[in-house]
C-alpha cells in the first residue's frame, strides 16, 4: 500500500456559474502525487491552479473525475467522514492576516485545529504549541502576541505551525511566499523543506514563481486556462521544456544575468491569457502561440506522453 | 552630462500615535540626464518614501526635517505648493504602485490621459484626444479609439497598468519616477510593460527611476543600481559593477536569497532575519542585526559612502575585506 500515490486526481473538471455562464476553471485535469514530494503547479493568474488546489482537497467540489486522497475517494465519504479526513490534508494561503484570527493569540490560533479535531486535553496541547513554535523558528514567547503585531514572515510561520499542528500528510500551499520580501521567501522555503523532510509531508505547491516551484519541486503541472499544459520532473521541465507557452514562460523569468551584456531582450508573448468564460474550440493557447498552425484553432491537442513522465499537450511535441 | 535630480541627506519621519518611524536616514544621490536608475530594496527600506516624499505626495504624516532636493534648477523641498503643482504631472511623471487607487475608477480612460495635458495647458482639447490616442497605441493598447470610453474596472491589470504609463508620459516628462511598475503583474506581462516602457523612455530621452524590489528586473533593465536599507543607501553601482561584483553584505544576501533556475546547483541561503521599523534613528549600520560579517563597530558607527571604482559605492566598514571575507 506504501507505493500507492498519496493524491491522485483523474480528469477533474471544476466549473463556476457566472450568470447564465459557465467559467471552465479546471478542465481535464489528472496527475499523480507521492508520498514525501511536492507537486509544483506554475501558471499566470486566472490559469485555474488555486481552484485546482481547493478540488484537491475537498474544499471545492469538482463537476466530474475522479480525486483519491489516501485511498479513499474524497468525494464519496460523508460530511463527517471528510470533516475527519480534512485532518490529514491541511493549507496554507497566500495572506496570512485575513487567514488567522486576529482577535486571539497565535498559540490559540495554532491550538485552534486541534480542539476542532479533539486531539489531547488542554496540557497536552499547550506542549504541542510550543513544540510546533519551535519547530517553525519562532520564539515560545509568540505564542502569547496577536497575529497582527508578527512580521509577514513570522505570521507565514504562524500559518504553517497551525496547518502542522493536525500532523497532516499533505499540505497544500497556495502563493505562500508572494507577499514576503525576498530574503524571507528563502527562508520560508528553507523551513518548508526541512519540515517535508523531517514528517515526511506531501505538497502541492501553487505558485507564480518558477523559481520558487523549481526550487521545490519533484514534478512540475504548468497550466493554462484550467488545463496542465506539460507536467513532468522538475529536471526534465527546466531542462527541456517542450510546450511553447511553458518555453516562453521560462524565457519571461528575469533572472540576474551573468553580465551587462547577457541581460534579458524582454522578448515574451504578446498579448493576455483570454477571457475563460469564451474558450475556443482548438488548443488554449494557439491565440497567442508564436508557432500556433490550423491544426491548433480547430482541434484540442491530447496529452501525450514523451517518456519519463514527461507529458505535453500540444500538436507539435517534435 | 547633465544632472537632473540631485538629492542631498534627506531624513523623512512619520509620526504615528506610537511616535517617530525613522522611514529615510539620510540619503545622498544624482541622478544625471538620460539615466535609468533602479532604487532596490525590501518593505520599509524607505525606497518609495525618499521619492514619493521630495514631490511632497505622501501627505501630512511624512516630516522632512533635514535634506534638500533639487530638481533641473528648483529646489523641490522649499518650492510653494502652487509651484510644486506645475512640475508635477508635466516635468516629473509618476507611475503608482497601486494599480487599483493609481487612476480614477469613475473616470473614461482617455480621459485621464487628456487631463494632466490639458491642466497643464499643453494644448487644445482636440489636440489632447489626438496624442492620448497615439499615446495608448504606443503603450501597447490595442485598438485605442475604442478603448478611450472605457472605465479602469473593464480592464485586466496589464492593460491599467498600460494607461496609467500613458498618463504619466502624456505630458513628456524630463523624469519620470515609476514606483513598482511590474509587481502585480503576471510574468510575461511584467516582461511585456518592462520593454514598452523602455522604448518610450529610449525614444524620449526621458530620465528614469524604478523602484523595485525584484532584483531580476533590477538587473535587466537599469543602468545603476542603488540598494537601500533601513532608509539609507547601502551600495550605489553601475549595472556591471552590480551584477558582477556586488560588494554590500545585504547586496550579496539578497542575491543568495534567490534560487537562480539556470544555476541551480548553487544552494539558497537566506539572509536571516527581517526588516524591521525604525522607531529610533539607526545609529550604526542598520544592517548590522542581520549581517553575517557585523563587527563591534558596525553597530556603534554610521559607516559613510566608500569608493569602490569610478561607478561603484559601498556603505560598509567592512568593504576593503569583503572579497576575503566572502571566499
């Protein structure tokens, strides 16, 4: 039962009623995760990878597929039977202020889940507060302060010890570093990685950055309007990309170059992501694909896969 | 070359309910015609306050007890209100961070690039409609004629962000000061305003001063860099100098705070700590608490500006041993 992947999702479709339309968030979406490594999911803004995260954790119910959590299927237990399961998959969002109480201390804030979820009497958990204060690089004397007197970094921490505090196996992690200042960033990432190591955690890393999913990453997802687009292990992605928006997205990253002379042309795609409420009927991406055919306007390219897990939709994969 | 901004110890205070925050501890700087110049640092490194502060647009909490700023030949600190109005909007443009409270949400677009042409008497209202149009298309909106009637909330925030850069151009500026041009944008729009806005100041001639936090953007696009934290300028280096021999601790903390995806072997190592507000005047280095080479003097002596090269500056008593000290 070891090997069995610890979330897998087969063909998830997630829509919202907007009016008398339909906004496609999530289309068709599979992949697979293991236990002990993180899933990175790169996209630009309304690309659909939030929404993907709350499918996959039940916050959100998709209108089709199938997602498999531990080996159950999420979505056919009962209220209370997820309620229950909700204990092994925890998230953490982006801001941390309209996350967390602000009106109660940081160690109730992280003692919180625990109550909800009965576990240990009032002492039991007060050691388990400073435990878990520790373990995120924060003083025991925080536990005492309110959320809004932390600094952004400190309160990330704050979310991270509470979303521990149930000793989930997965933790979805939703833009968690976008509103840090940058030397923060890193140490979050730091203390995300020790703290996989150290329990053994399963992440889906949602986020803007590339670096910060490369950095990471076991396997990388990057979507476009509600699809994966190319999914595949972090090496193999960065090293040989082959859709052309995952290419071009990688050409976007401004990187600190080697000298003034290998700085960036600022070339990149022309154009926005389109509107999601007006799909078209060929691939995603063909109204801003640079090298984009007839094929691309009139039909959906599959996903095929290239080898090593490596997959790509796109109808020109060689 | 000729000097456009030159800004001499500036210290600006906010007074808070609390007491004093120590936002700018003295920043000396020029900036000569043609440049673009990137003001890099984290939150609360007073980047956008030294700026925003010297054209007086940070309201009546911002306290400037000491400095002086000129600007071509006006002394921006003790010029009237009334002056003041004159040059900003026409001499100096101002790009704002915040995308949502940067233009009038009840206001036409084309509007609001007509507007600063027209309260500064640049020309006829007909003439003003003719170059906001061309002005919009040169930014990069599509079918501009259709666009003008529109209202900011119809808009993504790559095409906001595309009229607010028509309206801090449209009245050619000498200066133009953009405050986080790109940080609410998605990567390759961020790419896609970086390169439009380049061109436009390449074409004008226009002097530049980005305020960024993102060292990547940093990089590409400016000439000189200067890095600024706890209110003062830390390192003040043309970009080669910067990019190739960054000499400040906190320049070289924040380079290895970011994990690099085409040198990926080399391992993140974050700067520990984190910025803090400054509710007492720094009295040595402010970087001292977080610097991993901070001797006894760093925290007692405010260390002044070294000359590194011709184009290069250091803030730090350690500067002469840092290539050792780093290995």
């Amino acid at each position: 039962m070891l090997d069995e992947p610890l979330l897998s999702l087969a063909s998830v479709d997630k829509y919202f009623r907007i009016g008398s339309r339909r906004l496609h968030a999530v289309r068709n979406v599979s992949f697979t995760l293991s236990r002990g490594q993180t899933l990175g999911v790169v996209g630009e803004s309304g690309s659909g990878k939030s929404t993907l995260g709350r499918c996959a954790i039940g916050l959100l119910t998709p209108e089709s597929g199938r997602i498999q959590f531990d080996g159950v299927d999420i979505h056919q237990l009962t209220k209370r039977a997820l309620r229950q399961k909700r204990k092994d998959m925890q998230i953490i969002f982006q801001d941390p202020i309209a996350a967390l109480n602000l009106r109660t201390t940081v160690g109730q804030n992280i003692e919180d889940p625990l109550i909800v979820h009965r576990l240990g009497n009032r002492s039991e958990r007060s050691r388990r507060v400073f435990e878990l204060l520790d373990s995120v690089g924060l003083d025991r004397a925080h536990a005492e302060a309110f959320p809004y007197e932390l600094s952004g970094g400190q309160q990330q921490r704050v979310m991270i010890a509470r979303a521990l505090s149930v000793r989930p196996k997965l933790v979805v992690c939703d833009e968690v570093l976008s509103a840090l200042d940058m030397s923060v960033q890193a140490q979050i990432m730091l203390l995300l990685q020790d703290l996989q190591k150290e329990h053994h955690l399963s992440y889906v890393f949602i986020s803007h950055s590339l670096s910060a999913v490369g950095y990471l990453s076991d396997f990388i997802a990057v979507m476009y309007l509600g699809q994966v687009v190319e999914y595949g292990p972090t090496e193999t992605l960065l090293d040989r990309p082959r859709h052309p928006y995952t290419v071009t997205l990688f050409q976007s990253v401004l990187e600190i170059p080697d000298s003034k002379a290998h700085r960036s042309t600022l070339e990149t795609l022309k154009g926005e992501i389109p509107s999601p409420l007006q799909l078209r009927v060929g691939c995603a991406f063909s109204s801003r694909c640079p090298w984009a055919q007839e094929i691309c306007r009139l039909q959906p390219p599959a996903m095929t896969e290239l080898g090593e897990g490596h997959q790509v939709a796109c109808h020109f994969t060689e | 070359m000729t000097m456009i901004l030159e800004v001499n110890d500036l210290h600006v205070q906010f007074n808070r309910p609390e007491g004093t925050v120590h936002a700018v501890n003295g920043v000396t700087f020029q900036v000569q015609a043609g440049e673009w110049i990137g003001v890099l640092g984290e939150s609360g490194s007073g980047k956008s306050v030294s700026l925003l502060s010297i054209l007086k647009l940070l309201g009546d909490s911002a306290n400037i007890p000491q400095g002086q700023a000129r600007f071509a030949e006006h002394d921006l600190l003790t010029m009237s209100e009334r002056k003041l109005r004159r040059l900003r909007g026409k001499d100096i443009g101002i790009i704002f961070q915040n995308l949502a409270n940067g233009l009038d949400p009840l206001m036409r677009i084309g509007q609001q690039v007509i507007e600063p042409m027209l309260e500064h008497n640049i020309c006829t209202k007909r003439e003003a409609k003719r170059r906001a149009i061309a002005l919009l298309a040169e930014m990069g909106l599509s079918d501009p004629e259709s666009q003008f009637n529109r209202y900011p909330f119809e808009l993504s925030g790559g095409m906001r962000q595309r009229v607010m850069m028509a309206v801090a151009l449209a009245c050619n500026p000498k200066l133009l000061i953009a405050d986080e041009p790109t940080t609410a944008l998605d990567t390759t729009v961020s790419v896609q305003v970086l390169s439009t806005l380049r061109e436009a100041c390449e074409r004008r001639n226009m002097t530049t001063i980005m305020v960024t936090h993102d060292l990547g953007v940093a990089a590409n696009v400016c000439d000189r860099v200067l890095v600024m934290y706890g209110g003062m300028i830390m390192e003040d280096a043309e970009i080669d100098g910067f990019i190739k021999h960054p000499a400040h601790p906190y320049t070289l903390g924040l380079k290895a705070s970011i994990f690099s995806l085409k040198h990926r072997d080399i391992p993140l190592k974050p700067i520990a700590g984190s910025a803090k507000t400054w509710w007492l005047k720094p009295l040595g280095c402010p970087f001292a608490e977080r610097c991993p080479f901070a001797i006894e003097k760093c925290w007692k002596v405010h260390p002044d500006m070294v000359k590194l090269s011709e184009q290069h500056e250091v803030a730090c008593h350690r500067s002469q041993e840092m290539s050792t000290l780093v290995g």
